[in-house]
C-alpha cells in the first residue's frame, strides 16, 4: 500500500474511533486557530451528559473566544445540536492556558482618573 493511502486510511481509522461530537469539534476549533497541532479534546461522560474539554495554544485563545465570547457560544451552540442529533446534552468547557491573564476587571472596579478643578490647574502652572 503507498504512503499516502496508508496515512489516510490511518487517518480515517483515529477518525473513526473518535465520538462524533468530539470529531466535530477538533474539526470546528482546527480550523479557527493558527496552531492546529496544539488543539487537545477530552471527553467525559457522566449523568449529566457529555462534557468535551477543549485546550488551544495560548496565542489562539482569543480566536477561540471571539469577541465578547461570541466565537465560544456558536461553537456551543453548534455541539448542543449534535448533542440533540445524538440524544446527548453536550457541554463545552474552554480550559485556561498556564499563566492565563485571568477575567478582566470591571470598569466600576477599576480606579477612573478624575479631572483636575480649577485650583490644582492654576497650582500646577506655578505661576
């Protein structure tokens, strides 16, 4: 058999023993980022249903979230309707890469600068 059947049939056999809804997803997030090799999928099952966990290269994550996590919600959005196809309730868990910059501070926890009245402009001029 060539190389190249060989690879693919190879391939299709790893495909082929992996879940259908976990395969859906190392297609989906494989395309989105820029290291596909980095992409790991573990998949546990338990009376709750499926939870696929998913780890990116830290650099794609953002690729992954999207903006305001609207990446992240269609592809849980697209899972559940696999989930459904297969009578499973399927959840995404998105791990945090090592020395992940954690959530972002609130604006109402964050200290706004304040303006300057009159008098301190003045003081500051040094007239």
């Amino acid at each position: 058999m060539p190389k190249a059947e060989r690879q693919r049939a190879e391939s299709s056999d790893s495909m082929a023993q992996m879940p259908q809804d976990q395969e859906f997803l190392d297609f989906v997030v494989k395309a989105l980022v820029d290291k596909p090799e980095a992409v790991k999928t573990d998949r546990k099952v338990d009376e709750m249903g499926v939870l696929l966990m998913l780890k990116v290269d830290p650099e794609d994550m953002g690729k992954i979230i999207g903006r305001s996590g609207q990446t992240a919600k269609a592809i849980r959005s697209l899972l559940r309707v696999v989930g459904i196809k297969n009578n499973a309730r399927v959840n995404l868990k998105i791990e945090e890469p090592e020395g992940g910059r954690g959530p972002r501070a609130y604006r109402e926890e964050r200290e706004e600068p304040r303006m300057k009245d009159v008098d301190e402009v003045v003081d500051d001029l040094k007239i």
